[in-house]
C-alpha cells in the first residue's frame, strides 16, 4: 500500500499557487490547492490497480528497520526513487533519514 503522504513526482508539485495561480481555485494557508488531497486519493487508487505504472516515488515515507531485519537504520526518512510492485525501494533511489543522505 502507498501511503496517502507519499508525494509522486510530477504530478503533485503541480497542485500549489504557483503553478495554479491563473485558475479560479482554492489554496490552502500552505499555498497548496485545496483539491490536491483528493486528486492523490484518485492517483493512489490508480497505483493500486496499476502497479507497473507507478514504479517511482518522492519522499515516501520508509523507515528501513521495519524491511530489514539486519539493518543498522535505526531513523525513519523519505526514499526517493524506483520501486517495485509492492512499492519497496528498488534500483538506485536516495534514503534521507532525518539529516543523513544515502545513496
């Protein structure tokens, strides 16, 4: 399942004052349109039936202590890159846990 605080690239970033600003809609105190929340729901149902289709994400929510057992991440952080069918890193992305980059 991917979490409605994922963020998918493009397409997310799009739904703020500053690309939205000629059309007559409604933003959030954060400048973020205020149908921004519904359009993710309607593209994480999406991702659910289509899987293959959505095979990249920015700044998922991962905490990689909960997928490895032998891991020596004890911080939870945002991955950035490919995923696969479940939506688990997969290929070369970039973990950020807290103020630590790996890649």
């Amino acid at each position: 399942v991917v979490s409605t605080q994922s963020t998918w690239a493009p397409i997310s970033d799009l739904f703020n004052s500053n690309f939205m600003a000629d059309i007559e809609i409604k933003f959030e105190t954060n400048g973020v349109a205020s149908i921004k929340p519904i359009l993710d729901m309607y593209l994480l149902h999406y991702c659910g039936l289509f899987r293959s289709q959505c095979n990249f994400v920015v700044a998922m929510p991962l905490c990689p202590a909960e997928h490895c057992k032998s891991t020596t991440f004890t911080k939870c952080g945002h991955y950035s890159g490919p995923v696969d069918l479940n939506f688990q890193p997969h290929g070369k992305g970039t973990l950020t846990l807290e103020d630590e980059v790996s890649k």
